[in-house]
C-alpha cells in the first residue's frame, strides 16, 4: 500500500513547512531602530553632546553594546559608556571637530540576543573645515588620507557580521 505512506510523508512535508513558517514571526519582529539622535541624513550645524539611539523594543543592557561616532577621517568622537535606558541607548560625544559626513555605527544585543547593527550618517555641517584641501597635497599625501579614511570600527563591525552570517543566513533559510 503506497498511497497511504505517500499521505503519511505528505503530512510530514507539510508539518516541517508549517514548523519553519512558525519561526518567521519571530524572526520578523527582531528589535529594529525606530529613530536617532541626530537623525539619519540630518544635517546639524550645532555639534550635539550625545548620540542616542531608539528602538521598538528594550534592549540588553550591560557591556555588551557598541556605539562609535566617525568622522570623515577615521576620527572617532564617541566616549564613555554606552549607556541603556529602556528602549534608547546613548553615548557621549566630544566637541565635534571637522564639518563633513560622519557616520554612526552601532551593534546592540535585542532582548532576545539577536544583535542589531546598522549605520547612520549624519552631517555637520559647521565646525572646522575639513583637512586642509588637496589643492597643495601631492598624490602621497592623498594616498595617506584614503588609508586613513576606513575607521578602525568598519573592521570591527565587519568581523561582527561574519560573525553573525551564519545565523542570519539560518534566519533567512528559515523564512524561505
Ligand atoms: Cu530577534
């Protein structure tokens, strides 16, 4: 009797499908950023004090957050704690130096331990004028401002990714 056995391993098929369909809510509703401080494409003409960041749901407190500040050369602005407070977390900023494009970078731990990183630029657009401009610079000098111009943190976050490519890579098997 095969038919039987068919409908048997059918039943199976479907319930390892629904199993997997089960998970996806979940991994849809991962703690996601709803907002920041300064604000993603901001443009800020006064250097803010601090760099907060909101999300839809608390997050993992402890030393287990990262919150950098970059700016267009490599120069990192953030200092001290990363502090938690709910669903924001927070970091001081030094007095912003150079007017440009700077980057946020951040990897925070979800309730649920699944981190979430992201990058936010924002521009600041008073301040000193960027490093002196090209028009005296030789090509050896440009050469040095591009290998000072990926910050430390981009590895970092980097190896954090890799890191983590193995579960998101379940996650997205997952929802397929
Ligand atoms: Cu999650």
């Amino acid at each position: 009797m095969t038919r039987p056995t068919l409908t048997r391993a059918a039943i199976a098929a479907l319930l390892a499908v629904l199993a997997l369909l089960g998970t996806a809510p979940q991994a849809l509703a991962h703690t996601s950023l709803t907002g920041s401080d300064p604000a993603k494409g901001a443009k800020v003409d006064v250097a803010p004090k601090r760099v907060t960041l909101t999300f839809d749901e608390p997050v993992q407190s402890g030393d287990v957050n990262q919150l950098v500040v970059t700016d267009p050369s490599g120069g990192q602005w953030a200092h001290g704690p990363v502090s938690v407070d709910g669903n924001e977390v927070s970091r001081a900023l030094g007095q912003l130096g150079p007017a440009g494009e700077y980057t946020i970078g951040f990897r925070v731990l979800s309730e649920d331990g699944h981190p979430v990183t992201r990058e936010i630029p924002f521009t600041y657009t008073t301040g000193t004028s960027a490093a002196p401009e090209t028009t005296t610079g030789t090509s050896g000098t440009n050469q040095r401002e591009d290998d000072a111009g990926v910050p430390v943190w981009v590895w970092v976050v980097g190896a954090v990714a890799l890191l983590g490519a193995g579960g998101a890579l379940a996650v997205r098997l997952g929802r397929e």
